[in-house]
C-alpha cells in the first residue's frame, strides 16, 4: 500500500491498455493508481515478482462457470437489434470480455497482428458507404510502426516477418519464431496455397521459446477463454508486473469506478465503490486515464454526465463468418495454441470482390482475417450431439471436434452510427447502476463480404478432403435469441465506441486519444478506433497506448 | 449421503443421467459418477470453500468467494427467495427448486420404467430437460474435481486427454497426425 497521498495518475482497468499506459507512466516517473473491478487471478500484489497459479485447464471453471467475469447475473448487460425493437430483447451476457486483473489479456489466445497501412485510410483509399462513417485515422502506419515493434518486444510476440505478403513493411523482426503449426493447420494452410491464398503462422502472444523470465508455452490446448496456468501468453503480466516493480504504482482489484471527476475543463480524479459496496474518491494530480474497454469506456462516461453526443457510438465487433468442414482424418485441435495460422486475402480487394460489391449495391467490401483453427472443448462439443443411446458413439467419432477443421473470418464491421452503448433505462447491476444497453445491427456490406468469401474456404476444407462443410455467422441478424448463435455478436474484438479524429464535431478524442476539451482524460483501449479493420484489436491498443502515455508524459 | 438430494431423488437422478448418457462397451453416466456432479453443484454452499471453482482440475481444493461471487451463485443455485439482494432485475428460480420440482415430475418409479417411458416423461418438460443435460454433459465430460467424470471414464471414450500440464504436448504431437 502507497502511503496516503495522490497520485499523478489514476488508471481504470488493467487489461492490455490500461497495463501499458501504467508501464509508461511510472517509467516516466510518474505515481499510477489502477482500478480494477475484476478480481485478481494474475499477479501477487505483495510481491509482484510472483506470478499467481489461479488459471487452469478446466472448461467447466472458465466457460460455463465466469471464473474470468464478469458474472452476468452481478452486471447484466442488455441488448436490442434496433431502436425499433423496445428498450431491450435480451438480458444476461452481451459480448462479455473479462473482468479480471489482466482484462481481455487474459482469456485471448494472443493473435497479434499489426494492422494494415490501408486500415489507417480507408476513406481515402475506399471512400465512403452509405449508412457508415467511415474515416480515415488520426494517425498513419508509418508513424505506428516504432510503437508496433515496441508493443511486440512488451507482450512477446512469436512470428515470421517474411511470411505474409500482405503485411506493412517492419523495421525489424519478431521478437520470438512462430510456434509449432497445428496438425490442422499444417493440412489447411497447404491446401489454401494450392487455391492461391497466401496462409502465415499468425503472429502469437504465447512464447515460442522462454522470454522475459517467463517459460516457453507447451502447448497444452487451453488457450482461448482461459488464463495460461504457466504465464506464457502475452496477456498485460509484464507490463503490470514492471509498473508494480518500480514501488509507484497501486493496483486495486474489485474496485467499481462510477464516475469520472471533472472541474473546469480537467479531469481531477474518479468517484468508485471499494469491495465493500461503500463509495469513495481518489484525486489524480495530472491525468485520469480509461482503459475498460469499448463497453465499458462509454458505459463509464454516460453515467458520469459527459455529453458529446457521439459517446458511444460507431460500435464495431468482427462479423465472424465460421466455415467448418468435416474430415475423415483426426485433427486433434485440442494440442497446440488454439489457432497457429491465418490468411489476410480477403481483406485485400481484387475484381471478383468489387463485382460482388456493386451486385449488392455497395462501394466495395472486404472480409477480415482467416483464423485456421477447431473446436477444443469436449463439454461444448458433447452438447451438440443427440442424448440416448447413440452419444458415447458420436463422442467417439467426434465428428464436430477431433473430426473437424475450419475458418473463422472476423470479418471487417462498419462504423454505423445507430450501433451504440447506451445506458439501459430500468436494468441495473449489482451496485445499482444502469446496466449497459447495445443497440447493433450488422450492414450490408459485412452480410454480402461474408456470402463472398465463405465459398473459398469451404473450398479449401474440400480440397483438405472434409466429407460436409457447414457455414454460420455471429451475429445471424434477426435470428432467435438464447443460443450461442444469435443476434448477439460474439466477436470479443470490440471497438469504435469513443473514436478519436481531429474534428470536435465527428470525434471524441483527439489524435492522442484525449478528450477535446478536457486534455487531461485520456481513453487507452478499443474505444478509439475509428475503424474496425479485419484484424484483432490488442496489438494496436498497447501500441497506441505507448504512444499516447509517451505523449502525456511529456506533455 | 448426496449434498443436496434426498435418496429417493438421487436414485432419479441416476436414472435420468443414465438415460442421456447410456453405458454402451464403454462406462456411461452412472459409472462417471454424473449424478454426483450434480448433487455438488446444487449442494455446493454445503463446503467450504463452496465447490464452485475448483483450484485444479483434478483436486478436491476450490477458490473462496468473494461475498458478490456468494451472492451471484447462491442465488443461480437457491433461486432468489424473495431476499431483496437477489432480486436485483427480478425474481429468480434456482436450480435446486427446478430439481426438486422436475424430479418430482419424472416420478419416483422413473428408474424401474422402460426406456420409452423414460424418454416420454424426459420430454414432456423441455426446459427441465435442456436444464439436466447441459449438467449431465458437464458431469460427464467436465473436470473431475467437481466430482463427476469419475476415472476420467468421460474423457478416455471421447479421446481427449483433458489437463496435460505440465506436460503439455510436444511440437511433434502438436504438428503431426
């Protein structure tokens, strides 16, 4: 515990944006005070130095029981298809990320990519579509190159520079090789050549070989949705654990900030309920920084009065475009790290894309990412078979997981500006605030760039031998609510909420991710993003995070 | 003695899990222990620390609560019973009500009836059923920590070699066939 005093700066949440700005910001001298609302499973807060051996390989602890949180039944969120829809359709889970020290660090199975020069420019190089406000970014590849390579030293990153075509230039390589290719992967990625896409080892968040006093990753299988039980994966430890170290920074976990405090054009400190339930304040002498993500950022602003009216709007999650293939061969996709390999041909456009796009009626389209990847957990896979007399047998065949192989597309979402966080008007969560509300429906570019491009893969799984292939989307607009399937995007790459720009009028920050009028309030997470890209968010949030505390801490 | 049921129930209980995930050549719910996972769960507030998230996947030692995590489960698992606290958005059934209540409906001869019978009934309450399958299947396949998938009999008939750490896989068996 700090003796009382204040601090320079207060941190909320302590996922991958809020861990890196506390790095940079007691590096830079500064006293850091992070909120977090989760529990702590990471790190010991006594002794920083030790890791915590909370995380294990259990579906039942991780998927069906919230170990990660948020519990849905203490912070229910709700959602809507549309404002024509009523004041909600559906109360419980809505696109859930973790609420634990760590963040969305932790569950994720560290796909890491740098986005492309074009994703900085797309209206520029694409132009506009109706019913979207699709802008170019306050800032450009060129200018985020050194904090990619800085953010890729921070986390770890295993990858292959030389291996996608497609990739922004580099000023140097990866940190680490890539890991060991997943049997899956290895048949995937050689049939997708031989259809002429250009398959990579992704580039991965989990060490290849041992790095920064944290072992090599061995491959155990659970990767997605849980925490690594030996601390291999690049979720926000290092960070976290640097900032502990220098004796100037403060973590408090199952701390609830409700309000920003802001007097005169700056931000002066957060209103929070301590896990206790009673409601104290802590005063920043110099900056108050939100990295809850792009939920909880606007959900945060709303209830502490802000106003600007494009606070949580321009909501984006990756339209996944799931294409699986039944194969006669085992692919055992419980080994290895959930996902080795992808592809990036359908975000790059040709003529058969732009044909597609004007027989829908659009400017142009583009899908996002191809995860290589199968399902992994027995329990989910033995829901989907009959109960009786047949279900031993068809655990034993597997044809829907140690039978199955296939595609994730997280494919590219408009920002629309009817896609919003709000605050729910009767629902509230446990401290009794107002749950939040999403109101989001996909555009027609991201349905007509999902029928373009689920053709190719299932060719591909053809060519890999699958005897059936199957497609589904997330979300399936208009489809029913209550299964894993539904209107509901499940995508956890959520972005846009409170998007930077140059222009007060059409942005809520400014190009250093502060507040246009109170230039101390800073967002270090997703909430920013002016696009969606077709790529995972994390990797840019830590390397706009850098760039952004570098800036205030010399400012 | 079961945590939560009453004798005559976990015999149902059985009966029921039995029913979804029949031994075939390979053991099948009753030998997995199902009905005891589920009998944990329900009775998970009668250990401490509550059997809720288990420290390791195949050890008897679980994470504390804190007083909100308390309040979430015991409240999915008592239902709200009127208190106040867990009424929050409205009341709320739990799951040991739905199985009192579900079990009372398949009948206390619901083992000793034939295979049709068992499913007419199982069928006349969808929602009890989709309720007792999801456990089942979590029973079955799950951890052995929370008391079923006794002898990893689950895992060793769907060829999943569950927890590997710390040994984890080798790049061989990662990569190869």
């Amino acid at each position: 515990m700090i003796a009382d005093q204040d601090f320079d700066a207060i941190v909320v949440g302590s996922g991958p944006g809020g861990s890196t700005v506390a790095e940079v910001l007691t590096a830079a001298g500064w006293s850091v005070l992070i909120f977090e609302k989760g529990r702590n499973h990471l790190i010991d807060l006594a002794d920083p130095t030790r890791l915590l051996t909370d995380y294990s390989n259990d579906e039942l602890k991780f998927i069906s029981r919230h170990f990660l949180g948020p519990d849905p039944w203490l912070e229910p969120r709700t959602f809507r298809a549309g404002e024509d829809r009523g004041d909600r359709e559906h109360i419980g889970e809505a696109n859930n990320l973790p609420s634990t020290v760590g963040g969305g660090g932790v569950h994720a199975d560290g796909k890491l990519p740098r986005f492309l020069a074009a994703d900085f420019r797309m209206r520029s190089d694409l132009g506009p579509v109706d019913g979207a406000a699709v802008e170019d970014w306050p800032v450009d590849y060129d200018e985020m190159e050194p904090f990619y390579a800085d953010a890729e030293r921070i986390v770890g990153v295993a990858g292959d520079a030389d291996a996608n075509p497609f990739a922004a230039w580099r000023s140097g390589p990866y940190p680490m090789p890539p890991g060991a290719p997943m049997y899956g992967a290895v048949r995937s990625t050689a049939s997708a050549e031989k259809l002429g896409l250009h398959p990579y080892p992704g580039p991965t968040g989990a060490n290849s070989v041992p790095y920064d006093g944290r072992p090599a990753c061995n491959n155990c299988g659970f990767c997605a949705y849980y925490g690594c039980p030996i601390h291999a994966k690049g979720d926000p430890v290092a960070p976290l654990q640097r900032a502990l170290l220098t004796g100037r920074c403060e973590l408090r976990p199952e701390t609830f900030v409700s309000r920003v405090l802001v007097t005169n054009g700056r931000a002066t400190g957060v209103e929070y309920v301590d896990r206790d339930g009673v409601t104290r304040t802590e005063t920043a002498t110099r900056a108050v920084v939100l990295a809850g993500g792009a939920v909880e950022t606007p959900r945060l602003l709303l209830l502490s009065g802000f106003e600007h009216p494009l606070i949580g709007r321009h909501l984006m999650c990756h339209f996944q475009t799931m294409v699986m293939g039944i194969m006669l061969f085992r692919t055992h996709p419980h080994r290895g790290r959930a996902v080795t390999h992808m592809h990036d041909d359908h975000l790059i456009g040709d003529d058969a894309s732009r044909a597609a796009a004007a027989a829908a009626g659009l400017p142009w389209l583009r899908g996002g990412m191809v995860e290589h990847c199968g399902p992994g957990a027995p329990v989910m896979e033995s829901r989907t078979y009959p109960w009786g007399r047949r279900h031993k047998e068809m655990m034993r065949e597997s044809p829907m997981r140690d039978h199955m192989w296939g595609f994730t597309m997280q494919g590219e979402d408009l920002p629309q500006p009817t896609n919003r966080i709000d605050l729910d008007p009767t629902v509230r969560d446990i401290r009794g605030f107002p749950a939040m509300r999403m109101t989001y429906r996909s555009h027609a570019m991201e349905l007509a760039a999902s029928r373009h491009y689920a053709p190719t893969l299932a060719a591909v799984l053809e060519d890999m031998g699958a005897t059936q292939t199957m497609v589904a989307t997330s979300p399936v607009p208009d489809g029913p609510y209550g299964g894993y399937l539904s209107p509901i995007p499940n995508s956890k790459h959520v972005v846009g909420t409170v998007r930077m720009g140059t222009d007060p009028s059409t942005s809520v920050l400014d190009p250093w991710g502060r507040f246009h009028d109170v230039p101390n309030l800073m967002v270090a997470d997703s909430s920013g993003f002016v696009t969606s890209t077709g790529y995972g968010p994390t990797l840019t949030i830590v390397a706009l995070a850098i760039r952004n505390a570098r800036a205030l801490a010399s400012s | 003695m079961p945590a939560f049921f009453t004798p005559d129930e976990y015999a149902v209980v059985v009966a029921v899990c039995e029913r979804l995930i029949p031994a075939d050549d390979q053991p099948g719910a009753t030998d997995a222990a199902v009905a005891d996972y589920i009998d944990t769960l329900l009775g998970a507030f009668s250990f401490d620390p509550p059997r809720i998230w288990a420290v390791h996947p195949r050890r008897s030692e679980f994470h504390p609560l804190t007083p909100l995590d308390e309040l979430a489960w015991r409240t999915r698992i008592e239902g709200s019973l009127g208190r106040p606290e867990r009424e929050l958005n409205g009341p709320t059934v739990g799951w040991q009500q739905r199985y009192r209540d579900g079990v009372a409906a398949l009948g206390a001869d619901f083992g000793r009836v034939d295979e049709d019978e068992q499913k007419r009934r199982l069928r006349a309450d969808r929602d009890f059923l989709m309720l007792v399958h999801q456990h089942a299947c979590e029973g079955m396949y799950g951890a052995p920590a929370y008391g079923g998938n006794r002898g990893l009999v689950g895992w060793a008939n769907s060829g999943f070699e569950g927890d590997v750490q710390p040994r984890g896989y080798t790049d061989a068996e990662v990569s190869g066939p």
